[in-house]
C-alpha cells in the first residue's frame, strides 16, 4: 500500500504543502502527500488572488528556485497588475487574481504528474517520535506510516474552530473538519503551543450586484506574468474588479452586532492579522473614519460568486447580510455563504532552525500557519525551503539556507526564527532592509543558479537566466559606450525640461537622468537597430533600464550586504554557554539560550540583545 520507508511525508496539501511535496519529490525524494481531502489540493481558502506588495516578490523567487506557484498562477489567472508602478522598481509587485476552481486543478494536475510523489486521503492524528527524532505518522484509521522526515504543512486545521455570531464548531475552514492529535503530540514533546486567529469575507451572487455605482479596477493595459518560462504567457483578455465603499450607515448596522460578536463577547481571545483586521475590528478601532474600501473580486472566469475583499467578519450572518445590503451596489445581494473567523493551534517559530526543521525533533519540519504565518504565498515559500530542506536531510547534503540580502522567503524565514511572532506574520517590502536588491524582475539572478547547484531548478530554466543576463549587461556596455550628439539629445530634454547638452556624451549618463525614462530612449534610432538587430523582448530592456538607473543605489546596497555577510560569517558554536557571559543583560542572555543564533549577525537581530552584548559575545569568541 505504500513505502516501507519514505524519504519525505508532507502533511496538509494547502499552498506549503503542495510546494513542499513537489520540491522534494523533483529532487528525487520518495515523498507522500497526506491531506483530508484530495479534492482540496492547494485550495484558495480566503481571496482569489495570488502576490501583491512583497508579496509578488516572494511567488516570482518561488519559480525562480523551481516552485509551482508562479506557474499555475499564470494559468489560471483572470487579471494581472503590477502594483506600485508609480514609485522605484524595488517597489514594483506583480499580483493576478485567480480562477479559484481552475487554480486548485491546475495544482492537482501539475502534483499528479510529478515523479516520485504519492498521495493519500486521510486525517493525520499523530506524530511517531523516537529518541528525539521523528520516524513517521500516525492515521485517524490507526495507520503508522514510516520516513525519514515528516513536513507538518496544517494550516488552520489543527484544533480549528469556526466562529460566525455566537455560533461555534470544529473545523478547519468552511464546509471541512478540524484536525486532532497532532497539537497532543507535539506539547508532549516538548513544543510551546499558542492560538491564532484569521478570518474570511462572505461570498456573494455577483448577479445580485449593481456594479454601474461601483468604481471599475480593470487589469494591466500590457499584462506582465509571475513565471520566468516560456510555458505560460501573459493574459490577452482579463476580467475586471470593481471598488466600493462602506459608509456610516453600513458601520452604525454593524455596530449594533458587536454584543453578538466573538471578538467582543470574549468568545475569541487570540490575536488576528494586524494588517488584514476583521471590518468590525476597522470600525472600532478606526473610529474616526467614515469609510473603508471593499473590492469586489469575481472568483473566477465563468463563476457568478463573488469574494467581498475588506469585509471580513465574524459577526452574525444576519447582521452581516443587513449591513452588506447598505454598501452602494449591494443593495439587493444574495449570499452564497457568511464570513466567519477561525481559531487554530500555532508553534512559536522560534522553536526551528533556518532549515525550518525544529531544534527539538530531528527531521520534523513545519512550514506556513503552523509557524504563525498568514497568506498564500509565504506558506507556500515556507513549504518549498522545507521540502527542499528535508530532501537535502535524507541525503546527507548541505543544508539550504537563504540570507536576508538573497531573497524576500530569506527575510521572513529569519525574522520567523530570530523575532518569532504573536500575530499573524506578513510581508511587506518594508521588512527587506535589501529591497533594491531583492526586485520582482531579478529574482531569477539571485536564485536560479542556487537552485540550479542543489538538483531542483532545472537546466531550461538555467539556461533561460543566463541568456536574459547576458543580453541585459551587453545592452547596458551599449548603453555605457555609445554616443548621442545634442542634436539628438536636446530636443527630448527640452520637452522634459531638463538641462540641454552641450556637447556629445554616452547614453548611459543620458538614460540615468531621472526624467529620462525607457520610451524616450528607445526613440532614437540607435536604440531601436541595437533592439532589432540583438531581438530584445520587454524582459531584458526593462532589466537593462533599471540597471542603468538604479545603477549608484544597486551597488551600495550591495556594499552594505557585504558588510552584513561578514557578520554571517561568524559562526556561534552549536553549544555556546550564554550562561558564563556575565556581563551581558540578563535579557540578552535568556533571549540567546532561547533562540540559539547560529551566527553574530542573527545574534544582532534578537530582540533584546544589543550593539554592546554582541561586542561581548565576539570578545568571549575571540574576534
């Protein structure tokens, strides 16, 4: 029936789980995908949309490493945007809203044809543990399956509890069960447990909406995609979101439900998501404001339900529905189902190495909710560094590890492990203190050829990043050793009102004025036969624009991330003795027997720990 010993189970087929699954399985591993339901495979449990701010970042660097996500997300996309194309390009997030139905078939299908991947319908109810290493699962039917190691994948299933009004039941999200044991399990083993909370908006009959008093969102006039491969291609016709508004009406509605809310009543006593806050949270806290935003998200190409984004609740469903009727364009909506919110167990992060196995069970990894995360896409890079991890494990290979001036999925595994988290963790471009190095359109030269060396990105996938590189430096050499005259020059900086030339000088010093942008440069003729003649596509000549004009900001904070990596360098001795540094805090002392920093520089990032405690600590360490 299955393995006698697998290289790798994942547990839970959301979005970590699925990128874990195939990650290991790509690289060779004997992997099994356990979940309590098949027909769920990496199901949209909240909106219909994959990346935006930071987090278009992080799906574009899962596909450079060799993920799924960015590919099934170019399939199954209805609209595509690049948000914040007003501002630098370290800024630049690439988001698409999605066919929830096509999404989740596109992923079982791209997993069903994966090599050396199982799959197995049933609840998980517990973890095998001997001597403190992990040796395989335990069933709800009373199965014991053996591996090498396990990847806990579990989203907000375990010990879930749904919330609508004064009503409460076991589950993992809307229409599925909870999952019991493991929580059990792992508090036996030593683990800390904590509660988070999140939540979801009410669907809606799309057919019931009067969108002539809303505001039309539609997609990108030029479509982009997430996927550096060619096998998927930008939409050539997308679908509209529309924008609308609450009012004091629709908040005076709501307010009369807050004696009958969870989140006021008691009933709800963990914390949610600071920056994703249920609409009776907005209003309460935000009191002072008249209205908030609701975009009206259709959830697919042909579907007629609609996702309510900015009203999630856990008020009453008829409190819900009563307040919805006031919201301009809905006066006569149906429901197809309330918004609720969820309770489920969590594991303080701190409790795992950067590998994101856990310092306590050997073999034993945890990726997305379960590390107190929130949002499609940072499970899913959670999930692809522990499939990866895991597979690397059983093998005996290096461990693969991403620092902080690498990659965004850096950032947030370090912040996870060095900072932990006691709400709902999402990322934001403002978490990334490299963000002009770490850009939506470059992450495939920071990461392919990473994960190209550990067997996971495949040779196509190399060769297409060499050949975009190639072609973007010898665009920028033109760029530095080509001449433009004034006569040629003078007339676009007049109409930009920028200094006229006087005499000839090289384009590049041109194209870096920042009123000279992409258009005017690709005008002159130049530009135009080195184009044509070398076949540039869009990619290249907007990676070979920021190159020049970022050129001065790229190369200091590639200086200041040097001087970061030699703090990396130095390592902290897997059994150091914080306990015989005296003249460090007693706070600095408990946080690093807590956490446990594998080097200086993570040292530094501790809470707690300040510059003169790590001058201490390189003393003690002979530095």
């Amino acid at each position: 029936m299955f393995q006698d010993v697998y290289d790798v189970i994942v547990v839970g087929a959301g979005h970590a789980g699925s990128e874990a699954a195939a990650a290991a399985a790509n690289m060779g591993s004997k992997t099994l995908l356990v979940t309590m339901s098949l027909q769920n495979i990496a199901q949209m449990s909240c909106n219909p949309a994959m990346g935006g701010i930071a987090k278009g970042q992080i799906v574009r660097e899962i596909d450079a490493l060799g993920g799924y996500s960015g590919i099934v997300s170019d399939k199954t996309a209805i609209q595509f945007r690049m948000l914040n194309k007003s501002k630098g390009p370290a800024m630049w997030s690439p988001r698409v809203q999605s066919d929830r139905m096509r999404f989740a078939e596109e992923w079982r299908l791209m997993l069903e044809q994966t090599n050396n991947l199982d799959f197995y319908q049933e609840m998980v109810s517990g973890i095998v543990i001997e001597k403190g290493k992990v040796t395989g699962i335990k069933t709800s039917l009373g199965l014991t399956i053996k591996a090498k190691t396990v990847v806990l994948t579990n989203g907000t299933f375990l010990n879930g509890l749904i919330h609508i009004g004064d009503k409460n039941f076991g589950g993992g999200r809307a229409g599925e069960g909870a999952s019991f044991g493991i929580t059990e399990d792992l508090v036996k083993a030593g683990f800390e447990a904590g509660r988070m909370k999140t939540g979801t908006p009410p669907r809606v009959d799309g057919r019931s909406l009067d969108y002539s008093k809303m505001i039309e969102q539609p997609g990108d006039e030029n479509p982009d995609k997430f996927s550096y491969l060619d096998i998927t291609k930008p939409l050539t016709h997308q679908r509209s979101c529309h924008m609308t508004y609450t009012s004091e009406a629709v908040h005076d509605v709501l307010r009369e439900g807050f004696d009958r809310s969870p989140m006021f009543n008691g009933r709800i006593k963990s914390l949610g998501p600071r920056y994703c806050p249920s609409i009776e949270d907005k209003i309460n806290r935000f009191a002072d404001k008249d209205r908030h935003q609701l975009f009206v998200e259709p959830e697919g190409w042909n579907t007629v339900e609609v996702y309510v984004n900015g009203f999630s609740t856990s008020l009453p469903e008829d409190v819900q529905y009563k307040a919805l009727k006031s919201v301009a364009g809905f006066e006569s909506v149906k429901f197809f189902r309330p918004g609720y919110a969820i309770e489920y167990d969590y594991f303080p992060p701190t409790q795992l190495k950067h590998t994101l196995e856990t310092k306590l069970v050997e073999g034993l990894y945890f990726a997305g909710q379960i590390n107190g995360t929130t949002g499609y896409e940072e499970a899913a890079s959670q999930g692809l560094m522990a499939g990866i991890n895991a597979h690397l494990k059983v093998h005996d290979k290096d461990p693969f590890i991403l620092k902080r001036n690498e990659a965004y999925i850096g950032v947030l595994i370090d912040d996870l492990i060095t900072k932990g988290t006691e709400e709902p963790y999402r990322m934001f471009t403002s978490r990334a203190e490299y963000r002009t190095l770490l850009r939506q359109d470059n992450a495939d030269f920071r990461l392919t050829p990473l994960s190209y060396e550990i067997g996971l990105a495949n040779e196509e996938r190399l060769r297409r990043m060499e050949r975009k590189r190639d072609q973007s430096d010898a665009f920028v050499h033109f760029f530095k050793e080509t001449s433009i005259s004034p006569a040629e020059a003078n007339p676009i900086l007049e109409a930009k009102n920028s200094s006229l030339m006087t005499q000839s000088d090289k384009m590049f010093k041109l194209f870096s004025r920042p009123q000279i942008e992409l258009n005017d440069i690709v005008a002159f003729d130049k530009v135009k036969e080195y184009i044509a003649e070398h076949n540039l596509d869009n990619e290249v000549i907007e990676q070979a624009e920021i190159q020049v004009k970022y050129s001065g900001y790229i190369e200091k904070e590639k200086n200041n991330a040097d001087k970061l990596n030699r703090l990396e360098d130095v390592k902290i001795p897997e059994n150091f003795n914080f306990d015989g540094i005296k003249s460090i805090s007693m706070e600095a002392r408990e946080k690093l027997k807590n956490i446990r920093p594998v080097t200086i520089s993570q040292a530094s990032r501790i809470s707690g720990v300040s510059p003169s405690d790590v001058s201490v600590l390189l003393i003690h360490m002979g530095r």
